[in-house]
C-alpha cells in the first residue's frame, strides 16, 4: 500500500468519524434522552415513508413562562425572520428583536419556506410540513415541530426535525441536510433564548423599528391562511405549500 493510498484512506476516514461525531452532538444538542424518545405530533406525518430517514431533537430551558416564550415561536418564518444566521438564511436582513405588530396569530394552512402548518395547539405546539421537496437528486418530506413545556418557572422548548428521502442519492441528501441543520438549527435555538430573556414581551424595536414593508425582517414569502402576504422572495415556491395545504384541506 502506497503512502498517498495510506494518507487517502486516513483522509476519509477521519471525514466519516468526524461527521459521526458532528452530527451526534448536533441532532440531540441540548435534548435529554427523554425528549428524544417522546412522541411529537409530527412524527406521526412521515409514517409509511422511505426508510431513509433522519430525526433530530433539541432543546433549550427559557427562563421565561410559555405565554412569553410563544409569541416568539408564533412569528418564526411568518414574517419576523428564523433568528438563525441571517445571512445565510434570510439573505442578511436581520431578523425581528421585537414582536412584529403587522403579524397574525398563525392558523392552520399558513405557509412558509419550510412548508404549511399543519398543527396547531395556540400557546403549546407548532408543526409545519413539506413533501416533494428536490435536494440533491432526491425527494424529500420534512416535519418542523415545536414544542413549549413550563419547567421550573420558566419554559422547556423542545424542537425537532424530521425528514425522509427516496431516489438513489438520498442516504447523501439526508447527510447533508443534518449538518447544514446542525449549523443553523442550534443558532435558532439560541436567537430564541436570546430574544425572549433580552426583549420579553416587547412591541417596538427602537433600534429597527418598524417601516411598514412586508419583507423587513425576512426575505422568504409568507403566505398566512387569509391570503394575505408577508416577504419578498421566493413567492412560487411557497405558493406551493400553501397550494399544498388547501388540497390537503388543511385551513385556518
């Protein structure tokens, strides 16, 4: 076996551990074994599907009570941005440090960049889901679910992300969907910590205030179940899923 054989081989092994242990720490963070075991809504949304799959569960302990914490959940992807890594996923407008008084409560049927919402429990539970969804030579469906507990005075939220795949590049589409979310998801995570301690439950931001443009705080379209439009890009898309939404008869 030559050296450049040896160097090879040590190469690709080290990118497979280290992508093991990456995804490890990164699909459970902050989650205890208990919340990766529970049932959440969503889960039950991919049954019969492709047996590549990937679930990832995390949490994050809030100090706040849930009907501080929930408003914030509310307004994710409806207009107030993802609180994750602006600009890379809401081409770099910055995300809401306020609730946004232009947004309406979510209703069942909203539809956002990552599908419509299919479940909804005011003050608990968010699910929103996509199918057909083309990544990397493979189709895939994925369940956004959001959970709110109170613990200890303040709040438990627990999120998790569930996807399949079928075609022939799935195990890869599904492989790289973990870490590009590993990378944005933990961030969120964080915003939302952040945005609920610093800001509570505040109307304004004197630093950002308001200007009356729909697409201020996130570039990615929303379309709530009224039919009324929030965002600038990507509005074919997201029709979609609220297109999506209205055949699955799922309506506000």
């Amino acid at each position: 076996m030559t050296t450049l054989v040896i160097i090879a081989a040590a190469l690709l092994l080290g990118t497979v551990v280290g992508f093991k242990m990456f995804t490890t720490w990164g699909t459970r963070w902050g989650a205890t074994p208990e919340e990766c075991a529970r049932r959440m809504t969503g889960d039950a949304y991919l049954k019969g599907g492709p047996a590549a799959r990937v679930t990832m569960t995390r949490a994050i302990s809030l100090t706040k009570r849930p009907e501080v914490v929930w408003p914030w959940l509310a307004q994710i992807g409806r207009g107030a941005g993802w609180y994750s890594y602006d600009r890379l996923d809401n081409e770099g407008k910055a995300s809401a440090r306020h609730l946004v008084t232009w947004i309406p409560e979510p209703q069942l049927g909203d539809a956002s960049a990552i599908g419509y919402l299919r479940y909804l429990e005011p003050g608990r539970e968010l699910a929103w889901w996509s199918s057909g969804i083309p990544f990397l030579g493979s189709k895939a469906r994925m369940v956004f679910n959001l959970l709110l507990m109170p613990q200890d005075g303040g709040s438990r939220l627990v999120i998790r992300i569930s996807a399949d795949a079928a075609g022939p590049t799935a195990p890869l589409a599904l492989g790289v969907f973990q870490v590009m979310d590993t990378i944005m998801a933990r961030r969120q995570l964080l915003g939302i910590k952040e945005r609920v301690e610093t800001y509570g439950a505040r109307a304004e931001d004197p630093d950002h205030p308001e200007n009356g443009l729909p697409d201020q705080y996130q570039s990615c379209v929303a379309i709530y179940a009224s039919g009324k439009i929030a965002g600038s890009r990507h509005h074919e898309e997201i029709a979609r899923w609220r297109q999506m939404a209205l055949e699955d008869k799922v309506n506000g």
